[in-house]
C-alpha cells in the first residue's frame, strides 16, 4: 500500500482542513484528504520546479490528448478533443455555466454547499428539491421535481457522485433526469469531480449518455479531489454542442488564461502515471467507509447512508437527541465535522473518511464515549 496509513502533521502549513480551527479538533470535515499526493505528481512538480523558470504555459494540445486517452481508457468514449475548454477548477467553473444560462436554477437536497451558493454567485433565484429515498437509496424525486418547475428556470445541477450522500447514479436514473431537462428546456451542468472514487456501480458521464445529453449538458471535472491536489487548481469543461460552448467561452474569457506550471504538470501525471496508486487508493478508501458504516450502525441514535463513491458520508444524527449535532461534536468531542445545515439538513453531518484509519478510530471512540 502505498503509506495511507501514514499519520502526517498538517498543522502550520497554511492548511484551511488542520489550522485556524481555534481547538485542538480532530478535523473530518472539507473535502480534501490527509494522504500525501502521489509521488509520481510529487516527481514531477520537483524536476519542474529545478528548472527554474515559470513562464506561461502552452500545453493545451498535450493536455487535451491527455484527456482524450483518459475517456477513452476509462469510459470507451472517444470524445473530441474540440469539447475541451480548459477552467481553473470545477466551480468556478460552474458559475459561469449557470451564468449563461440566464435564468433561475434547480437542484436537489442535501446538496454541496458551494452548489446551494451558487445562486448568489450568479445572481438568480434557485428552487431545492429533496431527493427522496427508494429501497433504502437516495434517488430524484422526478414528480417533485416536475411540480416545481417554472418558465424562470433555466438551468439544473447535477453532482455526480453525489456529495454528500454517496450515490454514484444509475444510467437509467441519469437518462431521465436527461429527459426531464430536455422536456423543460433546462440546461444541465453535471459537476463529476468525483467521478474516479467508485467502490460500487460505475460512473457514467453524462455527455456519453445519449444525443440528447451532449445537446444540453456541460460537464465539469478535475483531478483534484482523486489525486489530492485541490491547491494545484485546473479542471475542464466538456460541452459538444457548438452554441453553448461559444457562450460559455464568451462568459469565461479574461477571467481563465494560462494555467499554473506547477498545476500543469500535476495534471498531466495524475492523469497518466498514477493508476497503481489510484487502485491502492480506492481500496483503502472502501475499508475506511466500512470502517465508518460499522461503527455508525453500533453507535444508538445515529445512522448512515451507504457510500457507492467519493470519500464522503452522510450521517444522520436526527434521533440521537441532539439539537445540532455539528455543533454537539464539536464541544464534546473535539471533531469537527461538515455542518449538515449547510447542506439542508440541520440535524445531519458530514464526514470525510480520507484519511488514516486512526483518526477515524480515534473520533468514533470519542462519539461513542459521550453518547
């Protein structure tokens, strides 16, 4: 295994997850992981870095190539290296799809909070529709979702895997939800950052789903959350039809230019040196989660929704007796969780399993100790 068990001092390193959390916090909380990069990524920052000189980069047809053997590796999927269009990261990203769709959006709940800001961000109305649970999954709630739809909206977004709840959706689920955005017009802005953290089912993009699906969608993506490396921001866009990749390069242009050296070659590693580590990743990755769902389901009072993909889970604290459980781990436990309110449910927490086993045994012995 390639050192996940490795407990490494994050503190005074400029690190939002570990410093200025004003407590000594076991800190499971934003969705970065405590293992180190791979060290071909390492590698390649270092012989860049000996060079000596950073200039602006002009790597975008290496790059493209690289994704291009990438889909076609992991999906079958011959995309055209045309679809590309290169952002700084997924939600930035984001903002700017649902800027140029000039209306109001829909998405579901719970939902990542960076998602639920984004109507702010683009200065628009936005209607939250729960998802709702069948055979014991979180799925769309399509009849809700038609209820509420209106002229206004314009736009849906789609997390893929799901942050926080884990599911990694169906392709029968993804192509009604294609047809739903179809019926009501709405363009359809997928954030698949995610997309290589599967333990269960397999990720399907939503561009390669049908005609339809590359007709009205933008996909978003990045090596960031897979290969731990979100300071080393860039991502991309994927957008077959012509007409809404020209108004979403209209909508970014001045605000993207040459991407960071550094963040160049870290992508071009992660995306084509680091499978091995990336197996070894996602098997300790799925121990952890049956780590986590273990010792949720001995715990009185808590419960929690099984994790087909990402290393995040959703637990819910709703019959525990606590009135805010975020706020309740964190004064008697000293853990700090992602706040459930910040999702849409109050009375639930996020954790981030990616991390060495030990903290995690280290948290869930402090919760079963004060509950």
């Amino acid at each position: 295994m390639s050192g996940f068990d490795e407990v490494i001092n994050r503190k005074n390193t400029s690190c939002s997850k570990w410093d200025g959390q004003g407590g000594d916090y076991i800190p499971l909380w934003v969705a970065d992981m405590d293992f180190k990069s791979p060290k071909s990524i390492i590698n390649a920052i270092i012989k860049r870095t000996d060079h000596g000189v950073f200039g602006y980069t002009h790597d975008e047809s290496a790059l493209k190539e690289i994704i291009y053997n990438f889909y076609k590796k992991e999906y079958n999927y011959k995309i055209k290296k045309e679809w590309i269009v290169f952002i700084p990261s997924v939600m930035p990203g984001a903002t700017m799809a649902c800027r140029i769709a000039n209306g109001d959006m829909m998405f579901n709940t719970p939902m990542y909070p960076h998602i639920r800001r984004l109507p702010g961000e683009v200065k628009c109305n936005s209607i939250e529709v729960p998802l709702k649970k069948f055979n014991g999954k979180y799925t769309f709630d399509f009849e809700a979702m038609q209820q509420k739809i209106d002229d206004n909206i314009k736009v849906f977004v789609l997390c893929n895997p799901h942050n926080p709840v884990g599911r990694v959706y169906s392709r029968e689920e993804l192509e009604e939800l294609v047809k739903f955005c179809d019926e009501n017009n709405l363009l359809l802005v997928s954030d698949e950052i995610h997309s290589e953290l599967i333990f269960e089912g397999k990720h399907i993009p939503v561009f390669t789903l049908n005609e339809k699906a590359k007709n009205i969608s933008i996909t978003l993506t990045s090596p960031a959350k897979t290969y731990n490396i979100p300071a080393l921001p860039l991502g991309f866009a994927i957008i077959p039809n012509e007409e809404i990749q020209r108004k979403f390069k209209k909508e970014i242009y001045g605000v993207f230019g040459h991407p960071a050296v550094l963040s160049v070659e870290a992508f071009k590693s992660a995306y084509t040196e680091c499978d091995q580590w990336k197996k070894e990743l996602l098997q300790y990755l799925k121990e952890n989660r049956d780590y986590v769902e273990e010792r949720v389901s001995k715990i009185k009072g808590l419960k929690i929704n099984h994790n087909e993909g990402t290393y995040l889970a959703w637990i819910d604290a709703s019959e525990a007796g606590i009135e805010y459980p975020y706020k309740f781990f964190l004064d008697k436990a000293k853990i700090k969780f992602s706040d459930g309110a910040d999702f849409g449910k109050k009375e639930f927490v996020r954790i981030n399993f990616g991390c060495p086993r030990a903290n995690l045994k280290e948290a869930f012995d402090r919760i079963e100790e004060i509950l």
